[in-house]
C-alpha cells in the first residue's frame, strides 16, 4: 500500500490538474480494502485508472511513453 501512495503522490506532482481524481481512486482502494477486497487487485484497480485517466490527456501516445 506504501508503494501506491508514494505513486499517487508522484502522479499528483506530474498531473496537479488531476490531483482531486487522483485522490479519489486512492481513497476508493482503501476503502474498498478496508471493505475486504483483495490488496492486490485494488492497487492495479488504482493504478489502471489513473494511468488511463492521463492516457486520456494524450490519445495519440502510446502508453509506455507516459511517464
């Protein structure tokens, strides 16, 4: 979980204009985690939604070259 928070706290720093979603998503996977959902899975849950959500800011960029 450690690990996800330092991410998203990275990804903040990179997108400051998603920063609010970004929270979102983490909040959601701890609650969900708190809830009983697998760790795991609620961190590549996260992880995959916001990795789409700046995907989205660059449509015609693969995604390996997002940072």
């Amino acid at each position: 979980m450690e690990t996800l928070i330092l991410y998203c706290e990275e990804m903040k720093q990179k997108y400051p204009h998603h920063k609010e979603e970004i929270v979102d998503y983490l909040q959601l996977a701890i609650d969900e985690i708190e809830e009983g959902a697998s760790e795991p899975n609620e961190i590549n849950l996260c992880i995959g939604a916001i990795e789409g959500l700046i995907q989205n800011d660059f449509p015609n960029v693969p995604r390996d070259y997002i940072e």
